[in-house]
C-alpha cells in the first residue's frame, strides 16, 4: 500500500486524514496558512484502490493507526473531513493514546446523505460533476483536475466497488454510542450548508463529546478547508494553541 505524505512546518503536530475522493492538495492551502503554529502532515490513504479485509472502514482505520504508530510516536491532532473525519473519530476511539485532539469537519459516523445508490456502472463526466457540485454552496471550488481524476477512479470496476463498499461501511458503522468516550479536546467546523453530513449531524457530534466546540461557517457546505481556508486556519490556530497549552503533545522539528 502505498501512501502519499506531506509534512511542513513545526509547532503542535496535526495529522490531516481526506475523504473518499479527497486529497492531500485539499489540505495544502489551510495548512500552509498554520504552518508557523504547527507541523502539519498530510497523509493521502489511497482509498479507492483498497481491497479485501482493507476497504472499509474499519480497515482504513487500522492502516491510518498504523502509519500514526510509525511515523508520528507522539500524539497527534488529527484533522478529518467526510470519510476521513469519521476515521479520525475511531482512531480516537479505539487508539486514544495516539490522539492529542480531534478536529471534524463535515465529518460522517452519524448522519450522512449520499448518492452512493445512484453510482452508474461507468458514471458520465456530467454526471460526477453534479455530484461534485454538492460538496460545495459555491460551485466554483470545483476543480477540472478533481472532477477528470474522480471520473477516471469511478470508471474502472475495482474504484466503484471500492467507493460503494466503503461508503456503506461508514453507514452502518453508527458512533452515536460510543462518542462520549472521547476525552481529547474535540473541535467541531462545520459548514452551515453542508448537505451531506448536514447542520442535525454537527449539533449530534456536538451533543455526544464531552467538552467539545462546534463553529459554524456560513455560506459553506461540506468541505470548509476548501472553501473557507483562512477562516479554517484561523480556528486551527487558537485550537492548537488550546492542545499545547495542556502538554499533551510534543513540538517536531521542521521536515
């Protein structure tokens, strides 16, 4: 398996985990802007070429755990949006001493709205790019870049197979249950026109994890890093500052 990692700046160590069809590149401009507080590495899990034991949830979980365990020995904070938040979520969970703090954004494990059931056997370059259009409230964030390579995942079997396996494993995997047993500092950032893991999922996050914030971003939808970017480092800012003052990582050095 190989994975793409990112690592600039030093400070507070935070880990940014995308989504299904993410990439490291929808990190870049938030996290260059913190990059003076913290060292921020982005790490970019394959996830649509997962197969077997590995494409679900669960098994993008243990590969996550895996690379934090080797490659970051202190805890971290980890960073997750959509498909990545809810992994975030679990490594909390499951691997607490790996984790410093959570921040989610747009994060899935509670209610999430999808079109995983429309997803044509070879989808049309017209018809991903309506799809894509509801990750944002401003269409304009959409790429030609990201919608020419998601078409060409989805077009192959293995990456619709992959997309609709993982995306019911997140659908079944409901956290509601287990959220108040996160003890790290949790900051939720969401955008109030998020209608994919809509503004009910945010306040249920909100509800369930002891001591956490939630911030609102108006005229946003699923993907704030994108869409808001400055705001966004601005609350990864005061967030990480929060984490160091309770000694609970450990500054790196510049990579």
């Amino acid at each position: 398996m190989h994975a793409t990692v990112r690592t600039l700046g030093s400070g507070t160590r935070f880990c940014f985990l995308h989504g299904l069809v993410g990439l490291n590149d929808h990190w870049a401009t938030a996290a260059q802007m913190v990059s003076d507080e913290a060292q921020c590495t982005l790490f970019q899990l394959p996830l649509l070429q997962l197969r077997g034991a590995d494409c679900s949830i669960y098994g993008a979980t243990e590969l996550t755990a895996r690379f934090l365990r080797r490659y970051c020995p202190d805890p971290v904070v980890l960073v997750g949006n959509s498909f990545g938040g809810h992994i975030a979520t679990r490594v909390a969970l499951d691997h607490p001493d790996q984790v410093a703090g959570l921040v989610l954004t747009g994060s899935s494990g509670l209610i999430e709205r999808t079109t995983v059931k429309e997803i044509q056997l070879r989808p049309s370059r017209e018809w991903l790019g309506k799809r894509l259009a509801e990750i944002f409230y401003h269409p304009r964030h959409i790429s030609e870049s990201d919608l020419d390579r998601a078409h060409e995942e989805l077009s192959s079997r293995g990456g619709q197979r992959a997309m609709i396996k993982l995306s019911r494993s997140a659908r079944k995997d409901h956290l509601g249950a287990r959220l108040g047993e996160i003890q790290c500092p949790t900051l939720l950032v969401w955008g109030r026109q998020d209608c994919i893991t809509p503004p009910e999922a945010a306040e249920g996050f909100a509800r369930s994890i002891p001591g956490s914030k939630l911030i609102w971003f108006e005229e946003c939808g699923h993907a704030p890093m994108i869409e808001k970017p400055e705001a966004f480092s601005d609350q990864l800012r005061a967030f990480a500052r929060l984490v160091e003052s309770r000694g609970t990582t450990r500054r790196s050095p510049t990579t």
